[in-house]
C-alpha cells in the first residue's frame, strides 16, 4: 500500500512539475506584436500627452487585454506608410478606422471588421451664404410652377363656380362690384374657410370639393418641396454648391495624406475632373478645419466618424457635413501576411463578441463625447 501511494505522489510531483515548466514555455512562444498606429486621425488613433487614445485604440486595448496578448506600439507617420508596413511585415497589426476597399483587400490582410464608415464633405458657409441659398430656394422656377399652378388651378374653379352659381348677379355683387366679389370668392376657394357659403346647387358644392381637393394636395407638394429644398438648402450653400462628389472639381480640398478620402479625389482627378481638384494634403484632421475656418480650403474629405468628431470641437464655427455616406465601406484593423492564424482567429473571435455585446457601440459614443 505504502508503495502505490508513494508512486502516486512522484505521478502527481511530476506533473506539477511539467505543468509548471510549461507555462513558462508557452508565454514566452507568444510573440510581442508590434502594432502600429497613426497620430492626428481623431477619433479614432491620436496621441495626447504621450498616451495613445481613440476608439481604434481603446478597442485593441481591450482585446489584447483580454486575450493576453503582450504588444508594443510603432508608431507611423500616415495611413499609406501604415499599411505598408503591415504589408511588408515591420509591424504585425496595424490599428486603425481602416476602410476596407477593394483596393487594400487586393493587397492587404483584414480583421473581421467592426463598423461600417462612409465619407462626408465639410465646408464652411457665412450667413451670407445661408441667405443666398435661402432666396435663391424661394426663388426658384420649380417653386413658382408649383405656385403659379396652384393659383389657376383655384382661378379655373372660381369661374366655373361664379357662372354655376349665378353670383355675377347676387345683390351682395352690385352692391360690392363684380372685381371684388370675384377675388373674394377666390380668396375662399384657396384658403379654405367659409366655403359652405359660396354654393348653393349640387354641381357648386362639387366644384367647392374639387377646390378642396386641390388645396391640400398643392399644400402637400409645397410642403415636400419646402422641406427638401429651402430648410435643407442652406446646408449646400458656400463657396459654390456642392451635390455630388463630382462638384468638387476645381476646388481645394484638404484629405488626409495615404487615406481612402485623398484616393478618392485622385480617383476623380484620373476620370477627367475640369478642372481638376487641388488636393490639399492633411497630417491631422485639425488641420483641416483650420485651413477651412482661415478660407484656405473650399472644403474637407474624410470619414464621416472624423468630421462629426471635428464638428463637435469647432461647435462655434458654422462648418456643415454634406454628401454623407459616400462610398460606405467596412473599417478594420490589417494585418501582416505573417502573423498565424492562431492570433489572427483570437482577435477576430474577440471583435465578433465585443461588436455583439455592444461594447464598440459604447467605445465609439466616449470617443465622440470626450472630444
């Protein structure tokens, strides 16, 4: 009996042993992930007080936290030098709000992503632009077609009922003037109220529900045209207006340097744009607001996660986002052809269940709060 028990026990101190010879030699197989990140692409990777912070950043944190895995920063001086290094394997992961376009997934390995991003337009407007989109809206020959329908369409009915109903030859009519009783009945027939008094016959009341009718369908349609073209003018109202990415040609327009935003613009320069963009470059995305507030760039191209972030910053100055959600793309971390797949499928695995449990959501929120 004695000989089985001190059999066991050497059994047991000898597994012990191995179990703890072994935890030594699997953390030092971990290798220490170089990852690289950018400065000045707020909110997403930005160094302050020598602390690197951002929802890119807060996230890695979390997942290297949680899944253990020992890394030590590099920092890059843009986008297009960050995702060459990745490529080229001096870093191990880049972290970042990186969009995955078709041109990057060709050449470079992704995450699973954790948002979705799209570019926005920033441009700055004076209350003299304001104003001018204002009336030009008023103005305009869709408005008065509208207007100038709705006006004789309610004339054509008027008549029709001031023949029907005989009201040329009603004493209130002598007394008053044909000129005057006519523009009452049409002041009737066009605002609404005492419409139960101008018609007496069967085919008076229906011409008084087709001048209903009439009513409320052009009030509808001004309604629309109002809501689409004069409140939401002013937000295209600047140096010039600006509907479609191709109403930038000509203008100078800041976008980071190596981003998806200034590829975008040569991408436009390449098609033909007359004139062409000048393209402004940025190292941060406050550059660009600077260059914006001091007149130096007519707009600003960039995520539209960044421009709401800068937005919020300049709160005081009348910057406005327009044309957002161009080109929506998945944004993701990349990585290095070499890193194995072990790592590769933690991270991924790790992103899933902090998307699920909505603690990007939550990232992204302090990202823009805390600006």
């Amino acid at each position: 009996m004695s000989l089985f028990l001190r059999s066991l026990l050497s059994h047991l101190l000898l597994s012990v042993a191995v179990a703890a010879m072994g935890l030594p030699a699997q953390a030092e197989s971990l290798p220490v992930l170089r990852v690289g990140v950018t400065d000045g692409s707020q909110p997403c990777s930005f160094r302050e007080g020598g602390i690197w912070r951002g929802l890119a950043v807060d996230l890695w944190s979390r997942i290297a936290t949680e899944e253990a895995l020992p890394y030590v920063i590099k920092a890059q001086p843009d986008t297009r030098a960050l995702l060459q290094a990745v490529q080229s394997g001096e870093i191990d992961l880049a972290v970042g709000c990186l969009n995955v376009s078709p041109e990057r997934l060709q050449r470079v390995r992704f995450t699973l992503p954790f948002q979705e991003g799209g570019q926005a337009v920033l441009v700055q407007r004076s209350r003299i632009d304001v104003g001018r989109a204002i009336l030009l809206s008023l103005f305009s020959p869709d408005l008065l077609r509208l207007l100038g329908g709705f006006l004789a369409a309610t004339a054509v009915v008027s008549i029709a009922l001031w023949r029907i109903e005989g009201l040329g030859r009603q004493p209130s009519t002598e007394r008053d003037g044909q000129r005057r009783s006519f523009a009452r009945l049409f002041q009737i027939l066009a605002t609404g109220p005492g419409t139960n008094t101008v018609a007496q016959t069967t085919r008076g009341h229906s011409l008084v529900l087709v001048s209903y009718l009439i009513r409320i369908v052009s009030a509808s349609l001004l309604v629309s045209f109002v809501t689409l073209n004069v409140v939401r003018q002013p937000q295209f109202g600047g140096k010039e207006a600006i509907r479609s990415i191709d109403d930038l040609a000509g203008l100078r327009v800041a976008a980071r340097r190596g981003s998806v935003s200034e590829e975008l613009l040569k991408k436009l320069n390449r098609a033909g744009a007359s004139p062409p963009v000048r393209i402004l470059p940025l190292q941060t995305i406050q550059q660009g607001g600077r260059l914006l507030l001091n007149d130096q760039a007519d707009a600003m191209l960039a995520d539209e996660l960044q421009l709401e972030y800068l937005s919020g910053q300049l709160a005081g100055a009348r910057l406005d986002r327009v044309l957002r959600g161009i080109r929506t793309e998945s944004q993701a971390f990349a990585l290095a052809p070499g890193l194995p797949e072990g790592i590769v499928e933690r991270i991924d695995l790790r992103i899933s269940e902090l998307k699920r449990n909505g603690v990007v959501a939550e990232l992204r929120r302090n990202a823009l709060v805390a600006r």
